[in-house]
C-alpha cells in the first residue's frame, strides 16, 4: 500500500512538472518574441523579473514539496567543475588581456542584470527540465539522451525571437548551442560549464564572475542540505 501511494504521489509530481514546463514555455515564447530588444538588457522591468524568478522557482519548489535535492539539479563540485573553473579563469584572463572591454558594460549592474537571467535559465533547462526528463525516463536504457534532447528542445522552442528579422540567431543555432550546453552538463554533472558558457554569450567576464557566485549561493544550499541530512541521520 505503501508503494502504491508512493508511485501515485511521484506521477503526481511529474504531472505538475510537466504542465509546468508547458505553460512556462507557452509564456516565455510569447513575451520573447513580443518583448525581445536587441543588446544588452539594462532594465529589470516587472515581466522580465517575474520570468527569469519563475526559472528559479522549480527548483526551490521541487526541492521542498517533491524531496528533490539541490545538487541533482547540477549545483555541485567535482574535479571536473575544478577543472571548468581553472579553463575559464586562463581563458577569462587571455581574454582581458586581448581584449580590456570584454571585462565590464558601461553599468556593473547590468553584468549582474545578465547573469541572473542566464543562470536562471541554466537552472531551469539543463536543471529542472534535464532532472525532470531523467526521472520520467528512467527506465529507459540511456534516459540522459532524453534529458539532453527534451531540455535543448524546450530551450530552443522559448526562443521564439529568432524568427524575427532583426535578430541575428538562427534557431538551428540555438538547437546546437542548447545541445553541446546540455552534454557538457552530462559530462560535469554540473550547471557551472554552460552558466560560464551562457554569461559569457549574452555579457562579459564580470557576468561570469557573477553567475559564478550565484552559483556558489545554490552549492552552499545544497552542502547545509546534505549536512542536516547527515545529523538527522547519526542521531536517528
């Protein structure tokens, strides 16, 4: 009986999760397509807020009322994320040193700006949507090929701007971006490789030095998560 309610409470939760993930994609492709203005974003208007919040909010939800744990929705360290981190950091600096202007806009605050909106969408495609494909696959033979398919194809289908003349992004190209940033978080087990990727496309180096401590902010929830597992656990 136990069982019983058990597989009843996860359908229920894949169930949410998908419709989800489908009236999400339905609103971002409308306001994208709508809204979107080339450049860099310089403004947090009130819709533009209230989207790149609800990239965030899966996680927070499914963690607290479905038991998911913070680091399943890639927000770990590895060697590999090391690793990640020194390439970038060489990189980062090579850059500088080519290119001083590539450090910061005219505003720190719109590094800070682009950065929480890349690494919202990182948690929510190649995070919520790639667990969420995960698990509903799971006893598939490779289910990871269809976290990597079905989270670039959602990432893919909110770009809706791509179809207008003036924006310079052919959906194939976002198709090919959304996939090699979905491997690399299959390889790594972690968001940081395409949140690096990702900032550094839509900003600059600050942007990725922001994204990188919003990173870090999700890594310490996840390690005070595991800590108070273990406590309750020894004192069980």
């Amino acid at each position: 009986m136990q069982f019983i309610k058990e597989t009843f409470r996860e359908e229920k939760i894949y169930f949410y999760g998908s419709i989800y993930v489908i009236l999400s994609l339905v609103a971002f492709g409308v306001i994208n397509y709508f809204t979107w203005s080339p450049g860099v974003v310089t403004e947090l208007s009130t819709v533009a807020l209230l989207c790149w919040v609800s990239l965030y909010l899966p996680v927070i939800v499914f963690n607290k009322f479905a038991g998911w744990k913070v680091n399943e929705f890639g927000f770990v360290l590895n060697k590999r994320v090391g690793l990640v981190m020194v390439i970038s950091l060489l990189l980062g600096a090579w850059l500088y040193v080519r290119e001083p202007e590539i450090r910061m806009f005219d505003q720190w605050h719109y590094s800070l700006i682009e950065a929480f909106a890349r690494v919202g969408e990182e948690a929510y495609f190649r995070g919520f949507i790639y667990v969420l494909a995960l698990r509903l696959f799971k006893t598939q033979k490779k289910p990871h090929l269809w976290a990597i398919m079905l989270s670039s194809v959602a990432f893919t289908v909110m770009h809706t701007q791509s179809f207008l003349p003036e924006n310079g992004s052919p959906i194939l190209q976002i198709l090919l971006l959304a996939l090699f940033l979905a491997y690399l978080r299959h390889t790594t087990g972690s968001l940081l490789p395409s949140i690096t990727i990702h900032c550094l496309l839509k900003g600059n180096l600050l942007g990725i030095l922001f994204g990188w401590a919003i990173y870090a902010l999700f890594v310490i929830w996840a390690y005070v998560e595991r800590s108070l597992e273990k406590r309750q656990w020894n004192t069980a």
